[in-house]
C-alpha cells in the first residue's frame, strides 16, 4: 500500500500528540481577556455596507457561496432577490449579518445559523431555522411544519400561521408565531420559550421536558405531562417586551395568556411502576 | 431561589450521587433553567455585544445560567459541549439574575478570545 507523502495540518501543530488527560477549560480561560465581540474566525463587516444580487439562475450552494463571498468582503447587509423557494438557503452563517430575501424559501432554510438576523419577505417550507443557534429570523407570512426544530437558541418569528410539530426537540431560544400553529407543537421540548398569538392544535406539549409555552387563544388539547401553570408579572414583563421587538401583541391582552409547562412526571419515567405510568400517559 | 443538591450534569462525584442513588429520583437543576432574564441588570458589556450583534434583546444568551460542575461555579458552553469553569477571583452575586448576568459576559469574553481552544481546532482541522 503506498504510503502517505503529505502530512495533515494538525500532526504539523501537534494536535495528535498532545496528551489530553488532565485537559480541562479553565486552563484556557481569563476573565481578563481584551474585548471581543466576534468570534475569532468572523468577517469584519460594516451593517452599513450594502450588496444584493439575484438569485434566480444560480443553485442552492452558488446562492450561498455568493453570500458569504459578499461577507468576507465586508457586506454587513446583503439582500437576495429571486430565492425562487429554493431549499436550504442562508444555512451556516457564523457571522453578525443582515440578510433580506426577497420572496419564499423552500425546506430548511436559514438552518444551523449563529448570528445574523434575516427577514423573509415571503413564506417558508418545512423546518425553517432548524438547529438555529443564536440571531434572529422573521418570516412575514406562513410557515410549513417542524418550525425550528431542535433549536438551541434565538429568535424565531413567523407572522403567520405554522404547520404541526413545531419547534419540536426545542433546546433553547424563542420560537414566536404571530397566528396559528398545528398539532404536537413543542413535541418533547426540552428548553426555550415558545409564544403562540393564536390557537393551538392537538397535543401541545407532548412529552415536554422542560421550558415554556404561552398561547394567546385556544388550545385544542394538551399532549402527555403539559400542565398550566401561572402567569407571573416577570412572565409579562418579558413577553410585553419580547412581542415589542418585533411589533405583535396578544389579541386577548399578554396577561391573559395561558402559559404552559413540563409536568415533569416523566423526569422519572424508568422509576415509575406500570400503574404508574398509565396515569401519566 | 429552592437550590437543589446538585446538576445534572455534575453526576460523577460520589457525594453527589448519593440522594438519586437512595431515592432513585432525578433530583434536577441548582438553578432554575427556565428563570427569564431582568433586562434591568444588564452590564455595560451586554450592551455593547447586543448593539454590535443588532439585536433588541439576549437572544440566544437568554438561555445561558450561571450552573455549577463538580461543586464549582461554572457555564456551559454549547460549542464546546463542556463547562467553562469561573475564576475563584470573581465573586459571585448573590442572586441568580446577577449570576446569570456574569455568567453571560463571561461566555461571551471566552467564546470570542483568540486562545478558545477551539481557535487551535479550526486551524488544524478546517476544510481549506
């Protein structure tokens, strides 16, 4: 077998070699650390510094090469015109950005992102900001099923209504939707906030193991261990100014909102005797 | 604020078993996950990041709480999937809207700093 002649970056830095018992974080950290905030392998770009380019001939991974070419030369706010509801568009942007589309977006679109704020000035398919980390994404009108899921954090906004299962294995962050949204929204959530401004589909909640809900109309029923809970003054503070950001507000006024949460009988699932878990099933 | 014996994620010292092992029970958080943050003690630092990143709020930092690894005060670091220790020369609020707050500045001041270890990582590994 011919042997390899070239020698991979990390043997050249050590990084094989390095003995990783006794490693620990602390190590590395100082809270003394000159300010930065970027990350360290971020393009420097200037919010002010527009571009924009149409979309409408060019394929899914061209679209998002050209976006982040236009980053790394500096463009702080980039608009893409013709998104034609292409799938997987404005996905891995590691970068503080302000990025407009200009139409619809197919499935999983602006997924995995951590720090740009988009606006969708159309409708999106299915799992619109799955696994979104940190930012901010609007979409002006309805969204298709499984709206963020698995998010771990940031803002998550449709102005319409959404399809079912949204925000499903929910980790983190704020999924907002401005109407309706289907059956099984916050299916096995596990963190984060959800608000819905409108009503409910079956089984909201199911299997939830922690975070919030908060519905603003009706809900048609709640799924396995979702139980109510009190809406305190904190509660509405913060929805009172979560909802200002982006201009919502609840028809029946934010205080009565019906806030939901992990009835947490199935922290202990394994433990339960049989007759145990018929009850919380 | 109810504090727990212990988090979940700090299950390895014996001690720290010890109330699981007897009630067969997860006992759960030392802090509360789900505690919404008061705007009204942002630090300067905070400010700052949220006006450079165009946010109106903590965005995805509304999530991030001061835990505890190990006995220690600590933040978990989602890139890392690991806990960033504090300094035991940083004093610690005694609330835990305080402590969220620092915990917050001091993730961002880690994750951003030109020795994260991660920064080693992408210049061995990153696909050229």
């Amino acid at each position: 077998m011919a042997s390899l002649k070239t020698r991979a970056a990390s043997d050249i830095k050590g990084v094989n070699a390095e003995p990783l018992s006794g490693r620990s974080m602390q190590h590395f950290f100082s809270a003394a650390e000159e300010e930065s905030f970027l990350y360290p392998h971020a393009f420097s770009v200037d919010f002010n510094k527009r571009a924009e380019f149409d979309a409408g001939d060019l394929s899914t991974t061209q679209i998002n090469a050209k976006i982040r070419e236009l980053m790394s030369d500096g463009n702080g706010t980039v608009v893409v015109q013709n998104p034609m509801a292409k799938h997987s568009l404005g996905v891995g942007i590691l970068n503080r950005l302000q990025l407009y589309f200009e139409g619809s977006l197919g499935y999983f679109g602006c997924g995995l992102i951590d720090g740009p704020n988009v606006r969708i000035k159309g409708r999106v398919g299915w799992s619109c900001g799955e696994n979104m980390l940190a930012g901010t994404v609007i979409i002006d009108k309805n969204a298709g099923s499984c709206f963020g899921a698995a998010i771990r954090g940031g803002d998550l906004v449709c102005m319409g209504d959404v399809g079912g299962r949204t925000g499903i294995d929910q980790k983190g962050g704020t999924i907002i939707v401005g109407g309706r949204t289907g059956a099984f929204s916050a299916f096995m959530m596990q963190r984060g906030r959800m608000i819905v401004l409108g009503d409910a589909g079956n089984n909201l909640g199911d299997s939830m193991y922690d975070g919030i809900i908060y519905v603003g109309g009706n809900v048609e029923s709640l799924g396995v261990d979702a139980v109510d809970a009190e809406m305190t003054d904190h509660d509405v503070v913060w929805l009172t100014r979560k909802l200002r950001n982006y201009g919502l507000d609840a028809p029946r006024g934010i205080a009565n909102m019906r806030k939901i949460v992990a009835g947490k009988q199935l922290w202990n699932y394994d433990n339960l005797e049989p007759a145990e878990k018929k009850i919380v099933l | 604020m109810q504090q727990q014996p212990k988090t979940g994620a700090g299950r390895k010292g014996k001690s720290a078993d010890q109330p699981e092992l007897q009630t067969g029970q997860h006992v759960g958080y030392r802090y509360d996950v789900n505690l919404l943050p008061d705007y009204s003690r942002l630090t300067p630092f905070l400010k700052r990041y949220l006006e450079i990143m165009g946010w109106d709020d903590l965005n995805w930092l509304e999530d991030v709480h001061l835990g505890y690894e190990e006995g220690r005060a600590a933040i978990f670091d989602r890139n890392l999937n690991g806990w960033v220790t504090v300094p035991d020369s940083i004093v610690l609020p005694d609330n835990q809207q305080d402590r969220d707050m620092l915990a917050r500045e001091l993730l961002i001041r880690f994750q951003m700093s030109q020795r994260n270890p991660l920064v080693a990582l992408k210049d061995a590994y990153d696909k050229r």
